[in-house]
C-alpha cells in the first residue's frame, strides 16, 4: 500500500506562490505584447486573431501573398526569394498562357484547353506567366510541387475569371523535374486543361496532356459482349 505524503500548509503556499507569480507572468507578457502594438487597428487585428486563429490565417493568406480583385487573383507569386539550391536567377522568362474551348477542338475528346501544354525552361528560371483567358467562365494555370519552404502548399496559381489577363511571376528550383500544370475548376483538367513544365531535362512526361501523351487508364467505350 502507498503512504500518500500530505499536503501541508507550506507546500499549499508555495503553490499558491507559483501559481500567483505564474499570472504576473502572463499579464507582463500581455502587457509587452499589447504595447509593442502602437497600430489601433493591428492591435484589433492580434486581439482578433488570439481568439480566432484560424480567421488570422485566412487574414494572412489574403495579406500576405495573394492578389485579387474582381478579375481574379494571383497567389503565392515569388519575385525575389531564390530557392536553397540555385545560386542566382538563371534567366529571365515569359510566357504567354492562352485558355479557352477554343484551344480544346484540336483534341478530340476534351472541351477545354491552353493553347500550348507544354513549356520547358532551366534549372533557376524566374518565370512570369502572361495568363488570358478567353473564355466567359473562369480559368487558372496551377502549378504544383515547388518547394514548400518557399510555396505554401508547394503552388503558385494565377486565376482569371471570365474574358481578362493576369500576370504572375515565381522562380523554379534546379532539380529536372516535371511539374504538373492545370485548371482545378471541377473537370477542367479532365476535359483538356492539363499540361506540364519541364525544368532542365523534365523527369518524363506526365500522363493525358493533350497533344503529348496517352491517359494512364485509356478510356474503353467497347459495346462487345
Ligand atoms: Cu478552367
């Protein structure tokens, strides 16, 4: 059997002590924190977002790097941050993404389309991407798998909603690697809007971009029985 040691009136003080000079702590804390805020709004902002994180982080996306307006958006755009592994930008480059139905009727079987599907640039490249879209629903050119310490979610995404041009620039790494390329409204990438960027030498070619390679699973409209 274990002999529980009692609590005697000291040791009661002594936590009565920690516990009250605990909550000193915490309102110097609060204090410093408040006054380090001269800004009335960003101290809304922090006292907002203490008890809503998850509003700051929306807040942060919006704030930090993502341009919108009613034409649509740019988001996560790197213009200067070089990824660990690349020295310097190796060259500047842009190009110029069309998307539209129009840019599908060379492919039979899908309804969307960007007028190419395939960009090849070097390892370093700074890439600014000239996006239009012609169509009168909206279309984006989402890029995926950059380095995530520089990409949140390892993206950069230009968005145009309906007849307009946006412009965004970000800047590969230099693996030879074969990004995926697409529209992500639903079944725009299904119908067509799928391509691939290739930095240095790529890493093969991605399966169903229109006009370079076959679906990974062909579809089958066999009727034989
Ligand atoms: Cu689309």
């Amino acid at each position: 059997m274990r002999i529980k040691k009692p609590i005697t009136t000291g040791s009661l003080i002594a936590i009565g002590l920690s516990i009250g000079s605990l909550f000193t702590e915490i309102n110097a804390a609060e204090t410093a924190f408040e006054s380090k805020e001269p800004n009335k709004e960003e101290h809304k902002d922090n006292q907002h977002a203490r008890h809503h994180p998850e509003k700051k982080m929306m807040e942060g996306m919006c704030g930090g790097n993502m341009r919108m307006d009613m034409k649509g958006m740019v988001m996560y755009e790197n213009k200067d941050k070089l990824p660990k592994d690349c020295p310097e930008i190796s060259e500047d480059i842009t190009i110029e993404v069309k998307a539209g139905v129009k840019y599908a009727k060379q492919y039979p079987g899908t309804v969307f389309g960007f007028n190419e599907h395939q960009w090849q640039v070097k390892p370093c490249s700074r890439i600014t991407v000239e996006f239009t879209n012609d169509d009168d629903i909206r279309h984006q050119w989402m890029i995926h798998g950059l380095p995530k310490y520089l990409y949140p979610k390892g993206m950069f995404h230009i968005e145009v909603n309906g007849p307009g041009k946006k412009t965004g620039t970000f800047i590969v790494p230099s693996s030879h690697f074969t990004y995926l390329v697409h529209c992500d409204i639903a079944q725009h990438m299904e119908k067509g809007m799928k391509a691939q960027l290739k930095v240095g030498n790529g890493r093969g070619d991605l399966p169903s971009i229109p006009g370079i390679s076959a679906p990974k699973f062909a579809d089958s409209f066999s009727t034989a029985k």
